[in-house]
C-alpha cells in the first residue's frame, strides 16, 4: 500500500471555459483545452448540452428540388413560420401529454392529451412521429374524435414529450429568388405582426391569423433587413442602395409619404444588420457602426459609434447580457456603453477561442446564432458548403462573473435560427438544409444521432515542472441529471507516447447506488433517475496509476449519457525524483 502520509492534494473547479491561445505553463488548472459539446454553466461547471428534436414532424415543402434550403424560421402567434423556395409556410407543434401505445386503436371517439392545443385548427390531421392521426373537435389540452394510423400509415408507440404537430400551411407564394430571411416582430396598433423581408422580394406582413400582405413601396422591395424602432419601419440592405436606410410613416410599415412622417437616411457605408438596442437603432454596416436616436422625421439624428470596425453576418448580430454582440472581421465583439453618458467602447471577447473564430470566418459560407437568456448564453453556428451536419462546429459564448467563457459545438448544422419567448417558454428552433425545423434544448440526441461531449484539462505540474508525480486517485465532483455513461482518462507528459498511458476508467450512475442516504435511491438507471436523501453533486473516488511530470484529465461520453455537469476535481499524488 502506499504512503498515504505522503500524499499530496490538489483540488480545482472547472471554470474558465476553452482556452486556445494560452501556454500550459499559464493556464490555470479549471480551463480546458478541449470542451466540445459542454457549455460553461452559469450555475458552476461545465455541462454537457442538450440536444434538438424536430418542432415539426413534417418536412418544409420544397418548390423546385428537396436540396432547398430552410430560409427562415420564427416563432410567432403560437405558430412556427417558417420558407423554402418560393413559398412561406406555418404550422403548430405540442408535445404529448401522455404515452400511446401501439396496440391502442381509436376509431374517431378517441383522445389524445397534449400540453396545449393553442395555434392548432378546430379539427384537421395531426403527425406523430411517422403516424398520421386525424381529429374532430379539440379543448384546451386535448384532441377529440381521434382516428389513428390514417393516410395509410401504421399505429406505432409514443411516448409522453414526443411531438405532435399539423401539416405545414402555405401562408404566401410566388416569392422569386428568395434568399435567406430577416424579420421583425412588432406591435404597432395593438395587434401583433410579423415583418419578413427576404433580399428580393416584396417585404410580407403576416398578422395573428397568418394572413399575409406585401408592402407595396417599390422602394423597400428587396430589403435585406428590418427593424421597427419608435413606431416606423426600417428597411435597408437592398442592393441597389446599400447604404440608404428607408423608414416608414410611424404606426405604418406600409405608408412612405413624407408628410407623413417618412424618410430616408444615408450613410457612408453598406448597411449590414439594424438591431434596436435600449433607446437607439443600431446600424451595424461593412466597415463602420453607427446608431440612429430620436423620435420622428424631425429629429432622428445619425452618431458614429467607430468608424474602425464592422459587422461581417447580420445574423451573428444579438442582443446579449444587456448589451449587443455580433461578428466582426477579428472574432466576436460587442457593443458596450461605458460610464459615459453617451459614449461606447468596442471590445473583442472571442480571444481565449481566437483561433478557432480565425479558421471559420475565413472558411464558412453563411452564419447564425442564437441566444438562450436563462442561460446567459450565445451560440453562434459556422456553416461551410458541402460539410456534413456531424463536422459543423459552433461556439458558444457564457457571461459568467463579468467575463465570458467559450465551449466548442460539433454536429449542429443550421440553416436559420430563432430564440423566442412564449408564457415564460424559451423557444429556441433552427431549420435545417434538409428542410426540418428543430428545437434545441431538448432531448439528448441531435435528432436521433448521438451527442459526443468531450472535456479536456491543461496539463498540470503542480507548480514544478521537473518532479515527477506519481498519481493516487481522482474525486470527481459532478452533478447527474439521468443516466451517465462516461469514461476518465488520464494522460502524462503532455500525451507523449512514451509515457504511462492508463485504461480508461468508467463513470456512471450505477456507481452510484450504493448507501440509502448516500446515493442514487435505485439501482435501475433511468432518465428520470434522482438522488433521493443524498448529494445532488456526487463525488466518484477513482484510484488511478501511472505517473509523470505533468499530469492531463480527459472525460469523454458515448453520445447516448444524460446531461450532466463537471464541477471539479481534486487529484492526489505522491511526489518522486526530480529529473
């Protein structure tokens, strides 16, 4: 047995984030060097993230060939809105309520519970999964007079949570050349609305009740992108005036007279993206920012905010932790106010990750983004041509403690994003190239293929780089949130191949249910399992071997694992020769 009294501890919480621009020697022992798939939580830790699953079973209907692209995609009036090819469509989801079973036959006196009908027709044809349901009549929460396995397919289980969702409903047509959609969801006059303009095309209106309208000023046909700020509409980005911003009469996106009220505004480069932050409407262009204030034709009144940098994808542009973060040609950037009545700084904060923010803005084809606000997080997606859904990387990006920390994403493709909140329901959805609409922040699947989370430390000494450190044991400290399925691994030397190279050794729940009181209350695992009368944050006391002068802690998942965070850990050694 060894010398326990000889034993020395070293303990750290994993907090920092991706750091890839930084020395081993100086990075500190709870940053990572790989952390893909896990999202710095504001809670402590890092966790592993959460999938997406289809908002709506059906595929968007493609207009010419089914290699077209999703265009857009947006929450709104309880609906999804979402384009492809020449057409806008809207449908609405919910999730089941309750388990069918496979066996269970409904011949048009049957139900089925969802968590709510809201958005949905008073009767029509559901989908869930691949079975087609029709219905007669609805309440608050459930389906009536349901008749399953229709349209000639087979009653199958379903569990409760799966989706349920209508067919898809033209909403407008004819929308030639169509090109990746900006929108903007107003109120003007007490009713909500739906702006979508689409580089081309007429900017369309869609009320609540979906009917849709075209604005009919020739002037704004062909907007790239939209903003309603103090009562008018704004529209600029349209290729035969790049550096023009048209704005509306106000409580009018459709009326352009000047007696009215409307206007235009020039600046002296190519607008990129509009984004209404605080009291100001923020014109993001090529090469320069400026923000617009004021109220009317008569005063709005147009200030440099720098003239030095600019915004490279109007889709990277969000509101963020109280402030404005978008993508500039050296990473990502936000716009922050200072102190300063009036003032600005600019600041890069994407340096700890620069070099993968250097290698997709020279390299991918299109960008998006999203934010998640429970989480203070903001996810941005590189999109290359050609590259499959499982080689898509992302970043994300955590304000945590006044500074921000990065994780990596690997295989989620998008080809449009929106975050919404609906009721206290954060919605955040993306569509696909294969024309799918998804929900993030569910499941534990990227639609059904496996999610691989991925952790890496820096390689630590402990201070002196020359003794060799024979290793006793890590205490992980991790936090479950179902069944885990994860292995440790511990490397040496900078994984030089000449050092020990231990086995993996596993984690998981089922290491947990050992002591009543102590532990997971059930040996059965299970996503619904929980810690019963015991830590919510269980350590798992590993002995390891092996030994070196530096010493790295890898935790990687088989893609199949619940989410779960890793807290932190606390390494035991005994120190040897000195080299």
């Amino acid at each position: 047995m060894p010398d326990n009294s000889q034993v020395q501890p070293a303990a750290f919480n994993c907090e920092g984030g991706l750091v890839l621009n930084r020395s081993n020697f100086v990075m500190q022992p709870g940053e990572a060097l790989e952390l893909e798939n896990f999202e710095p939580d504001i809670q402590g830790g890092y966790r592993r993230i959460n999938g997406f699953r289809k908002f709506v079973n059906q595929v968007v209907p493609f207009t010419a060939s089914s290699s077209e692209t999703t265009l857009l995609v947006a929450s709104f009036a309880n609906k999804v809105v979402a384009a492809r090819g020449e057409k806008i469509f809207s449908a609405t989801s919910a999730e089941l309520a309750l388990s069918i079973a496979s066996g269970t036959g409904m011949t048009g006196s049957g139900t089925v519970s969802v968590g709510s009908t809201v958005g949905f027709s008073s009767s029509g044809t559901l989908q869930i999964n691949s079975e087609v349901f029709t219905y007669t009549g609805i309440n608050s929460t459930t389906f009536t007079g349901v008749t399953r396995a229709t349209s000639s397919t087979t009653a199958a289980a379903h569990s409760k949570a799966d989706v349920v969702s209508e067919s898809w409903t033209v909403r407008d047509t004819g929308r030639t050349n169509a090109a990746k959609y900006h929108f903007e969801r107003f109120n003007f006059d007490g009713n909500e609305k739906i702006i979508c303009v689409d580089q081309t095309n007429a900017p369309v209106v869609f009320n609540s009740a979906m009917a849709a309208t075209d604005v009919s000023e020739s002037s704004v046909a062909g907007a790239t992108v939209v903003a309603a700020y103090r009562n008018h509409m704004f529209y600029a980005g349209k290729s035969t005036i790049p550096q023009e911003i048209i704005f509306s009469e106000p409580f009018n996106e459709d009326g352009f007279s000047s007696g009215g009220g409307a206007g235009s505004i020039k600046v002296d480069d190519t607008v990129v993206a509009l984004k209404v932050f605080r009291d100001s409407l923020f014109i993001f262009c090529e090469n320069r920012i400026f923000k617009l204030t004021g109220s009317t034709l008569s005063d709005f009144a147009v200030q440099p905010v720098t003239r030095n940098i600019g915004c490279i994808n109007s889709f990277t542009v969000q509101e963020f932790a109280g402030d404005l973060i978008f993508l500039g040609p050296d990473g990502l950037r936000t716009v922050a106010a200072t102190a300063r009545i009036g003032d600005t700084e600019l600041g890069t904060i994407s340096k700890n990750i620069q070099s993968l923010f250097d290698e997709n803005i020279k390299d991918a084809a299109a960008f998006d983004s999203v934010v998640i606000p429970d989480k203070t997080q903001y996810r941005i997606f590189f999109n290359k041509d050609g590259q499959s859904a499982r080689l898509s990387k992302g970043a994300i990006c955590v304000l945590k403690k006044e500074a921000f920390e990065f994780s990596e994403t690997l295989g989620i493709q998008t080809a449009c994003t929106d975050t919404h909140v609906e009721t206290g329901d954060v919605i955040v959805l993306h569509g696909d190239t294969l024309g799918f609409i998804q929900r993030q922040e569910v499941g534990n699947t990227f639609d059904g293929v496996t999610i691989s989370g991925k952790y890496r430390s820096p390689d630590m000494s402990f201070g002196d780089n020359g003794i060799r450190k024979h290793m006793q044991r890590v205490i992980i400290n991790y936090k479950p949130e179902g069944t885990i399925d994860a292995d440790l691994i511990v490397r040496y030397d900078n994984e030089d191949k000449d050092s020990a190279r231990p086995a993996v050794y596993p984690f998981d729940t089922t290491s947990l249910a050992a002591t009543y009181g102590d532990a997971v209350y059930s040996t059965t695992a299970s996503a619904s399992q929980f810690v019963y009368g015991g830590p919510s944050q269980p350590l798992v006391r590993q002995p390891v071997e092996g030994s070196g002068f530096s010493v790295a802690l890898r935790v990687e998942d088989g893609g199949t694992t619940n989410p779960y965070s890793l807290k932190g850990f606390q390494l035991e050694y005994q120190l040897g020769a000195r080299r």
